[in-house]
C-alpha cells in the first residue's frame, strides 16, 4: 500500500475486483499452485491489506517492509512446499495460462534453481511469472544483500555461476507493451482495458490484439521510466 509512485495501488478497484483480488484469482485459475499467500508488510498501512487477504479466503503472511527476500523467507517457512511461484501484486492483467505454462517448464526440467519470463523480456511487464526452488530461496535468505533484499529473486539472476537459471521467451515478442500498475499513466490504461474486457482474466494474445488498434492508450504510459534493479 506505500508505493512511493501510486500510494494504495494493490487495493484499487477494477470492475468491482480489487487489482490484488485480481492477481489472486489468475494465480488460483493457472491451476497449478497447491496453496497461495500474500506476503505483505508489517507497517499499519498494510493493515488494509490483511483485511482484504481474509475477504478473499487468502493467508497472509507479514514481514519486514525493505526486507522483501526475508519476508518470501519467512511465508515459506509457514506454508513449506517444493518451490515458490512469485507474482507481484502490481499485475491485475496476468494471464493463468501462461502462469500454467511456465510451471509445465519448471516441472519438465530437472534440477533448475530459477526459471523466470523476464530474464530475455518477451512478455509485457506486467504478465511476467518466475518459479524459485524452496532451496534456493532460503539459499539466497543468506546470501543476498542490498537491492537484492528488495527484489526477492534477482541474486539468483546475477549469479549464474552458482544457480542454474532459465529463462522461458514467448512469441511474438510483445516486450514493448507495459501492462504492469505503478503509475497514474499505468492505471489509466488497465482502467480503460478492464472497462472494455469487465470482470475477466483476458488471455494476453487477445488483449494484445485489441490494444493494436488502440494506439491512443498504447501511448497512454508508453514513456513511463521502469525503476532499474538497483532502485527499491
């Protein structure tokens, strides 16, 4: 809820949905997760968090607020299981069968530390999905400092030496779309594409289609500025 960019973006309504009920509902439709948890902050503001968490039957799991990687550490360690799939809860556009499609990957290759769709961006940010194994997540628990406490997973990425890493591209390459929520620019256009869609997760091959002939909001956050790695 204290994002420096847009103050209360999780918890903004979309067609009746708040945006997190939104990445909750596409992370349960991917079919592929044997239990979900919020890992959200232990600051007051996050409180309405908590709140919303227990009206969509969701646990919630709370923890330091710069401290991200010790508070996925830390939902883990209350919810065990073999990997971790991490969403952002900035995404009210994620598509489950992409979700579903980068576990069908991780499952079929033996012995990957990380698997993520942003390492060669070929996703709009905003539908990017990545899988950690448990392991290797409380690996990086001890290891990672710095921005890498905030990113959660991206010691993991620059350190390929000691992780085996693979990155999953689909095509065609629609990198140039940005459908992530951090800004008022952002907000306008999931807006006008949820009062077009309503109420539903729209398959990104549909979505992608429409905006084509929506050059207008295509330009709507066409020159917001991503925060770069080293930036929390």
């Amino acid at each position: 809820m204290g994002s420096s960019r847009l103050p209360g973006k999780v918890l903004r309504p979309l067609a009746g949905r708040s945006v997190l009920g939104r990445v909750v509902r596409a992370a349960r439709d991917s079919g592929v997760l044997a239990d979900l948890v919020v890992a959200t902050s232990t600051d007051a503001v996050d409180d309405a968090v908590a709140v919303e968490c227990a009206r969509l039957d969701v646990p919630c799991h709370r923890g330091p607020v710069d401290d991200v990687l010790d508070r996925f550490v830390g939902a883990l360690a209350a919810h065990p299981g073999d990997a971790v799939m991490r969403f952002t809860a900035d995404c009210p556009l994620l598509d489950p069968k992409i979700i579903n499609l980068v576990a069908s990957v991780y499952r079929a290759v033996p012995g990957l530390d990380y698997v993520s769709t942003s390492i060669a961006r070929t996703l709009p940010r905003g539908l990017d999905v990545e899988i950690i194994r448990a392991e290797t997540l409380r690996t990086l628990g001890r290891l990672a400092t710095d921005h890498h406490r905030v990113h959660v997973t991206s010691y993991a990425c620059t350190h390929p030496e000691l992780f085996r890493v693979l990155g999953v591209t689909l095509t065609p390459d629609r990198s140039a779309l940005r459908l992530t929520l951090d800004t008022e620019q952002d907000w306008a256009l999931v807006s006008a594409i949820v009062d077009h869609f309503g109420d539903v997760s729209v398959p990104l091959a549909k979505l992608a289609d429409w905006l084509d002939g929506q050059p207008r909001l295509r330009a709507l956050n066409a020159d917001v500025r991503q925060k770069q790695l080293e930036e929390s």
